[in-house]
C-alpha cells in the first residue's frame, strides 16, 4: 500500500477529486495548510497599503491507495492540478505497513 500527500492550489480540489473517481479511488482527506516553497509567498494591496502573505494557503490530499493504483493516482493529480505557474504544490508518496477498519476490524487492502 502507498500513501500520496499531494499540496494541491484550493481552487483545484474538485478537478483533483473528479479525475481521482474516474480512476476509481475513492475516498481522501483534506486539510487545509499554509506553507510557502520557492515563491516565499507574495504580496498583496489591500486599501493601497502593500503587505507581504508569507504562508501562502494550500489544501493537503491524503490518500492511501493499493500499490497498483498508484501510477494512475499520481497522473491524475498531476493533470488536473497543474498550472504551469510557480506553487502549484508537491506530491509526496510513502509505503504504509498496514491499515486497519476500526468498524469491522479488517486491515490490509480489505480496509480501504
């Protein structure tokens, strides 16, 4: 089993889940995250006073998924959040021991 942490723009979470369904991987969780990476954030005007956003808003994907899945997982992240443009975010994928259903008590593939 993997699991892919994708650092998506918020604008792009429902492209992002639409293209993950059609590939059949259902079911993630969200979290909305501040962070910045190359582009040290930016600035703003608000009421003509310039400020700088340091942390820029992102949302985190997670997403554990068979190891056969992944290919198509990563390509449908990758297609639907991309915008070409500095800070489109980062996909990060990890092996998971096991994972168990806390209702039923399955683990493994079972429990996802």
């Amino acid at each position: 089993m993997k699991k892919i942490e994708a650092i998506i723009r918020p604008y792009k979470l429902d492209d992002v889940k639409e293209a993950l369904l059609e590939e059949g991987i259902h079911g993630m969780t969200i979290t909305e995250v501040r962070g910045y990476g190359r582009q040290k954030g930016h600035k703003e005007t608000y009421r003509g006073s310039e400020y700088q956003i340091e942390f820029v808003p992102k949302l985190k994907i997670e997403i554990v998924i068979d190891n056969k899945l992944l290919e198509k997982a990563v390509d449908a992240i990758l297609r639907t959040a991309k915008t070409g443009q500095v800070g489109d975010g980062k996909i990060f994928i990890s092996d998971i021991s096991d994972a168990i259903r806390i209702r039923t008590d399955e683990s493994g593939k079972s429990a996802l």
